[in-house]
C-alpha cells in the first residue's frame, strides 16, 4: 500500500511552531492542492475564476489531493519515457 496522504486541517490552531498538517505551512510549501487556499486561518476553496470563496470540506479536499497526487504520478512517468 502507498503512503497515506497528508490532510490539511479545516483550521489553524494557532500554535507557535507549526504542524504538519497546518493549511498555513501547507500553503507557503505549496503543498495544498490547485484552488484551495488561507483566508483568516481558515482552509477555504477558491472557484476557477479565483474570486468566490467556499468552506472546504473534507470530503473534497481528500478527493483534490488525490487527484493531484496521481497527476503528478502521471507527469513523472512521461518525462522518463
């Protein structure tokens, strides 16, 4: 089996150091998926013009992760081919 993936958390706790599953750390990174971004220490999901804003939710989150988890699978196998 892979490795499991790493879920942001919906929220920053606001701790000193940061987590590893911060959406705050995640977002300096670039860690968190396309459309997905911080507003007020929140994990919120952009739309594909990038101006309205919707709570995330968990469900989808998992689903964006996945999806660029396997693109990015998916582009490596191209370039060595």
């Amino acid at each position: 089996m892979g490795k499991a993936l790493k879920l942001p958390k919906t929220e920053c706790c606001v701790s000193k150091t940061r987590c590893d599953r911060c959406p705050i750390r995640m977002l300096k990174e670039g860690s968190l998926p396309t459309g997905y971004g911080v507003r007020k220490r929140k994990l919120v999901r952009f739309d594909s013009t990038g101006t309205k804003v919707k709570k995330a939710k968990k469900a989808d989150l998992a689903a964006a992760m996945r999806r660029e988890k396997k693109q990015q699978k998916s582009g490596r196998k191209k370039l060595v081919a």
